[in-house]
C-alpha cells in the first residue's frame, strides 16, 4: 500500500507516505471488526496526502513538513 501510495503521490516525501498510512491505522487499533481495515486505512491516508499535496501546491515547500 505504502508503495503504490508513494507512486500515486511522487510529489511528496516517501517518509510522509509512510507516516500517513501507520497513522491511519493506528485509528484502528483495538477495533472488533478488522476485515476493512486495509482498504479504509488506504482510502483515509490517500484523503490524507491529496490534502498534503493542495498544502504544498498552495503554501510551498518550505511550510509544507510543518503541518504533517
């Protein structure tokens, strides 16, 4: 997941990737039902990296590492 994200998003850092997506599924830590978890964790950090990517686009990268 971390690879095709990183692919679908090269404009941004693959660290940042990688940080995204632990972070998203760590929202599902201890949860009873954990047969979505990889599609929702996938979805959530994609929603996650276009909001980065309008950051970058918007503010530039010298303040984009500052918000995520």
């Amino acid at each position: 997941m971390i690879e095709r994200l990183t692919g679908s998003f090269p404009d941004i850092n693959a660290a940042d990737v990688d940080h995204v997506v632990h972070r998203s599924y760590k929202l599902f830590d201890g949860k009873p039902i954990r047969d979505f978890v990889p599609v929702l964790v996938e979805r959530m950090a994609r929603n996650d990296l276009l909001a980065q990517r309008h950051h970058l686009a918007t503010t530039g990268p010298q303040t984009a590492g500052a918000a995520w």
